[in-house]
C-alpha cells in the first residue's frame, strides 16, 4: 500500500477501494471539525474565567443554523451570539433610580389613612350624607354605584338599613378615583403627570376633599411651577386658622399637601 501526506493534494492509491477512501476522508473532516468546536470550547472558557467564575465553562452549540453560543458560568447562562448575526446581545437596562410617580393604590391608600372607613351612613363636618371611605351621597350617586359594580347596594345603604361592606367601599374608591378624581385634578393641573408622587397623591387627596378646586390662586402657582409659592398659600385661610386654634385634624392633612405643594418637582 503507498503512503500519502494528504487526502486532499495526493491521488488516492489504486488499491483502495473508492468507498473506503471516501469514508476516510470523511472521517477527517469530521475530526478536523470537530477539533475547532473543541478549541473554540477552550478559547470561551479561558475568556469567560474570573474571580467570581467556576473553574470550568461549558458551550453549546445548538443545532441549527446560525448556532447561537452559551456559555454556562455557575447557574447563569450566558448568550454569546443570536441567531441571525451572532453579534452579543445587549440586554435592556431598567432604571431602578427612576423616581415613582402615584399609583392608584397611592392614591387608595393616603384616603384610607385621612378619611377612615364607616359602614353606616353619617353626616360629614358641613352636614352631607357620607359613607365608605368619604364617599358623599349625591344626585348622580346611584349610577356611580352601578358602575362600580355594587348598585344592588345603595338604597339599602343609603336609607341606613344596611352597612357598607369594606370590601364594597373600596370598589366605589378605588371606581372614583380612576373615572372622576384623578381625569379632575389632571384637568386642573395641567402638568400633573410630570410631578412627583407626593405631589401627584397630594392634589389628588384636595381634588377629592374640594380644598384645591377652591383656592384658584393655589391652582395658579402650581400651574406657573411656582411651588412654594403653591404650599404657601394653600394654608393661607381661614379653615386652616380654625382647625389648628380648635385642634381638628382638618390641618393635619392641609399641612401635608402644603408640603407636598411646596416641594413639588418634575420627574419628567
């Protein structure tokens, strides 16, 4: 039998069957392929070591075209190409230090702390008919419960034959807030969206009070981006005067949303 250097530059040897060389020089090609995965193997794995990187890496070359790479480092896996390009994938980063603006839950939550929840029907401070968390009984009130979902209750409540449940007083809220009081304070404050979160929370708790429909100068300043100018004179009034010489807590709350006037800004 002739020795030869390659299967590629020398003519085969006469005595070899034409299937036999074909099936070795497929299995040297299938060696030599072989041999490359094996090295690019050993060239991610060098490149992806470090402190914090176990001592072995592992790549899978998945089978289909274009493969995409992925390198195992401990539990994470890491995508070295994608399918079409093979370029690295560059992940979307989320700003976690983006200041938060109010949420409905926000907004939910500061009037459960300022109004409190009653299931009976009672009279607020200036003699209107109110239940749940300050919901006060109005012309339009039956179809605002239908809406919510909890129509079936209202006479019943309203007449004082049946308590609110809480549950209930929370769909009525949480059904206000998003269809009357929220849309009301963003038509009053034109640039309400922009604010920050105790800003937002805070001309939405007045909006729902009536406090800031009433002090047009406030709306003004807090229009203008005047803010502490906006704090100041949200307090400058005679209810205020009168519920700290008489120790409601009237202007407890009316002190929070001067300071939230006060020290407004736009987070965007």
């Amino acid at each position: 039998m002739k020795r030869f250097k390659s299967f590629y530059n020398q003519p085969e040897p006469e005595e070899l069957d034409e299937d036999i060389v074909r099936k070795i020089k497929d299995t040297a090609k299938g060696l030599a392929t072989g041999g490359a995965i094996a090295a690019g193997a050993m060239g991610l794995g060098l490149a992806t070591k470090g402190p914090d990187s176990p001592q072995t890496s592992q790549v899978q070359i998945n089978d289909k075209p274009n493969a995409v790479a992925q390198v195992k480092r401990g539990n994470t896996t890491l995508q070295q190409g994608t399918p079409t390009t093979g370029v690295d994938v560059a992940k979307k980063v989320i700003d976690k230090n983006k200041p938060a603006q109010a949420t409905l839950d926000d907004h939910s939550d500061h009037l459960h702390e300022y109004e409190g929840f009653r299931g009976k029907v009672y009279n607020d401070h200036k003699g209107n008919p109110t239940v749940g968390y300050g919901h006060m009984f109005k012309s339009d009130s039956k179809a605002t419960w239908d809406a919510a979902g909890i129509g079936h209750l209202h006479d019943s409540v309203k007449s004082g034959k049946a308590s609110l449940p809480e549950a209930d007083a929370r769909k009525l809220l949480h059904h206000e807030l998003t269809n009357t009081y929220i849309p009301r304070a963003q038509k009053l404050v034109k640039n309400y969206d922009r604010l920050n979160k105790d800003a937002q929370v805070a001309v939405v708790g007045s909006v729902f009070r009536g406090g800031l429909p009433g002090s047009p100068k406030t709306l003004k300043h807090l229009n203008a981006g005047n803010f502490k100018k906006a704090g100041a004179e949200f307090i400058d009034n005679n209810e205020y005067r009168e519920s700290k010489a008489a120790g409601t807590g009237v202007h407890k709350r009316m002190d929070f949303y001067s300071n939230a006037y006060g020290n407004a800004h736009y987070v965007r």
